[in-house]
C-alpha cells in the first residue's frame, strides 16, 4: 500500500504539471533558508514532458516533496531526476552572501538565477516556483503555494538543492566537528543550539541572525557577545555559481557546483 501511495503521488505531481497544456515545465526551489548555518542552495529543473516514458516514470515513481523523504530516498531520486530533466539549474549563496545581501534577497536572486539557466531555449514553457513570485525576475513565472508537493518539476527541484547542500555540509564537518554539521546539515536542533552557547558560532555559522530560525532560538541578543571559532580560518568560502547542467552530465558532477573553492 504504501508504494501504491507513494505512485500515487508522483503521477498527481505530473498530472499538475501537464494540466498547464504545456511541453515544458520548469520549477525551481531552495534548500536551507531557515538554517542557522551553511549556504543557501537553489535549484531548477526543467522537464520535457513529452520525453518522460515509461523508465522515466518508474525511476520517479516516489518523487515528492523532499522534506517528506529521508536522506536515503532523496539521494536514490537524484540520479533519477538528473537522467529524466531535461536541464538542471544550481545556484549557491554562501554565508556571506546572505550576511551581506539578507536571506530574503539572497534566496529570490539565487532563485531567479535558477529560473534563467532552465529558461527553456526559446521553447513555450510554464515556469513555476515554490511559495512567493520572484521580482527581479524578467521571465515569466508564476508561484505555486505549497509547490514542491503539488509539482513534479518544484519537488525535482527541491531534491536537487537539498542532496547538493546536504552533501556539501557534510563534506565541511569534519572541518567544524564541535557543531556536529554532519547530523545537523546547520539546522537548529537541541544539540546545535546547545554547541552555539557552549563555542559560540563557526565560519560557517550566519552571522546576521537575520533569519526566523535564529529569532526563535532567541539567540539574536547573545550573538554580540559570541566568539567565532577560528580554527579554520583561511578556508574558502562557498562559491556563488550560475551553472546549468545539461542531461547527459554524470549525476555526480553536479555536486560539484557546491564544493567549496
């Protein structure tokens, strides 16, 4: 029953996608806006629904939303999703990226940004993205409420940006091991906001306290007083890439839009 459930799911986020009338769909979305630390990570995928066959939809049968999945379900759809999109869009914005620009206006450029590399090559194309429009954003779009559990090519999405930011945080652990950013990818947990008031913060760490996560940790009036652990200093930042990624490129290569320089 429960695989039934989970085909069901997917055919209804495909269903979504072909009742716009349109060949192809691009959607994008973002992993890590409300985390305390790590980079912001968008992704766009653009789907030629005229090409997704059989294997295709065998091979996607248990996409959805990535927030419903587990780290291994998500890791096994990826290879899925690059080999069935028609093109993949990763765009990162690095800790002090958000510092300086703000988390808002860094996940709506990173977002557009996304938009743009999957623009569809002069094809028709439906272009949809998660929660909100994106105002700088001169290519027409239109905001799906809830889309990564309502769209195919918004849930594509937000599987390539969580796999490319997760893989990314737990590349850089090692390097920041009292945070535990291997467990926590630099999201708030128990033992994360309990490491914060025991080290203070990493390099990694956003130091705007800008977004909601840090409000309700309460921490925005203790972090003038914080050390910043500086054991790795010297490492490089992330990168902010515009990278579009064509069909035929191994799964693995897109990880590297994320590694750090």
């Amino acid at each position: 029953m429960a695989a039934q459930r989970k085909k069901r799911t997917a055919a209804r986020l495909f269903r979504f996608d072909r009742s716009f009338g349109s060949r192809y769909v691009a959607g994008v979305d973002e992993a890590g806006r409300g985390s305390l630390a790590g980079p912001l990570v968008a992704a766009g995928v653009l789907i030629d629904l005229d090409r997704i066959g059989t294997r295709e939809r065998r091979a996607l049968a248990h996409l959805d939303d990535s927030k419903q999945k587990s780290a291994e379900e998500r890791e096994a759809l990826y290879p899925a999703v690059i080999r069935a999109a028609a093109c993949v869009s990763v765009a990162v914005r690095s800790v002090r990226a958000i510092d300086s620009e703000g988390l808002h206006v860094s996940n709506l450029s990173a977002l557009a940004d996304c938009m743009r590399a999957i623009a569809g090559g002069g094809e028709p194309t439906v272009r949809l993205v998660d929660g909100f429009r994106l105002p700088g954003c001169e290519l027409e779009h239109r905001n799906v409420v809830d889309g990564d559990a309502r769209s195919a090519a918004i849930a594509a999405a937000s599987v390539i940006a969580k796999v490319t930011r997760d893989r990314y945080m737990h590349r850089v652990a090692a390097l920041y091991p009292r945070w535990n950013f291997a467990g926590n990818v630099g999201y708030s947990t128990p033992e994360h906001r309990d490491a914060i008031r025991e080290h203070g913060i990493s390099p990694l760490h956003r130091r705007s306290f800008a977004s909601i996560a840090y409000t309700q940790l309460e921490l925005a009036g203790e972090a003038e007083g914080m050390a910043v652990d500086d054991a790795s200093e010297g490492v490089a930042d992330v990168i902010n890439i515009r990278a579009a990624v064509p069909p035929e490129a191994d799964a693995d290569d897109v990880e590297a839009v994320a590694r750090d320089a």
